[in-house]
C-alpha cells in the first residue's frame, strides 16, 4: 500500500530469501554503507561518501535543485523542509553558493529571485554563465500551485532575472528534467514526452 494506492508486485523469478551480501570476512572488515553490482552480484563495498565539515550552511531542505558551476563552486536554490526537522514545511527561495576549497557556504542576498518552490531542475551554462530555473512546485500552500515562470540566475552578477521566452512555451511544469548541452549551446528541457530548447 502506497500513498498513491495499493499496487500489487509479483516476485521476481529465482528470488531468494537468505541474505547474499556479505560473509563474515566481509564484515570483519568494518563499516560498509554502499552497494555495487560486481560480475552479477550485488555486492556490498565500502562507503564513497565522507562528511564534510563546512563553514555556514543553508537550513536543511529537499527537493531542491543542486548545480556545478565549475571551478569547485555548487549552487543550491529553493526546496522544501517537510523531510527535515524544521515543521511545518516550508518553501525556501534562498541561494547558497559552497566553494569547495574553503569549504564555506555563502548566502547570496538577491532583490528579486523565484518566489519560494521546490521540485523544479536547475542546470548551468559555462557559455552563459547562467543558471536556469523553469517551473517547479509551491507546496506548502493549499492549494498548492505550479509554476510556469523561467529564471536566470547570473552567476558572476550574483542577481536572479526572470526571463519571458516566446510562445509556445511549456507551461506549468514540475519534476522535469533539464540539462545544458554545450554543442548546441542550449539547455534541454524533457517534459513527458516532449523535448523543449531554451
């Protein structure tokens, strides 16, 4: 049973119950937190992770958009707070630049940006330096609302400027996927079955 609804699954041929993923040599060897398919096993193999300690640091939050933007630099807009510890949920429409050689997160005070949202992709463009930001969702509203707005965030501006691209365009959108394609150097936007160009 889902939030959706209840949804019946087959199991799958030649399932096993016992567990296959370590021995006890394996778990002598200490903590392991990751898995990886080798040969055709699914096997568990030490963690590629590591913690960072930061310097500052946005309030925790989900569903936000993370983008390189080269040089060892990351933004982070938006998100939510309900998967946090912060209640009740929030929509953000803060900015956060971390530089990864000091380690240090930096808010970006901005006089205009995207209203708070949350499920919406970001890419960047090292040809424009721009990131761009279409659509996404304001839930913690009732009703909640999708948004059909286009930004651009001017990295080296460090301002936030909502762009107007002609019709057609691809409306209210949210959870979609976005990518820049340096070839064509324009961002790729794939919405269900349709492929929009920025």
């Amino acid at each position: 049973t889902t939030t959706l609804r209840e949804r019946v699954v087959s199991t799958v041929s030649g399932a096993i119950r016992a567990s296959a993923l370590d021995s006890p040599d394996e778990l002598a060897r200490g903590w392991l937190e990751g898995a990886a398919v080798i040969g055709d096993e699914l096997r568990w193999v030490p963690a590629r992770w590591r913690r960072l300690e930061t310097i500052g640091a946005p309030a925790p939050r989900t569903t936000h958009p993370i983008v390189a933007l080269g040089g060892g630099r990351t933004l982070v807009f938006g998100g939510e707070t309900r998967d946090t510890h912060q209640w009740p949920m929030v929509n953000t429409d803060d900015t956060w630049i971390f530089e990864r050689a000091t380690r240090t997160w930096s808010f970006v005070p901005t006089t205009s940006a995207p209203a708070p949202r949350c499920h919406m992709p970001a890419a960047y463009s090292p040809d424009h330096d721009v990131v761009l930001v279409q659509g996404g969702w304001r839930n913690d509203s009732t009703p909640g609302l999708i948004y059909d707005d286009t930004w651009l965030y001017h990295v080296t501006e460090q301002r936030w400027e909502q762009v107007f691209p002609p019709t057609p365009r691809p409306g209210a959108t949210s959870d979609h996927g976005l990518v820049y394609l340096p070839a064509k150097r324009a961002f790729l936007m794939l919405l269900r079955d349709v492929a929009w160009t920025f």
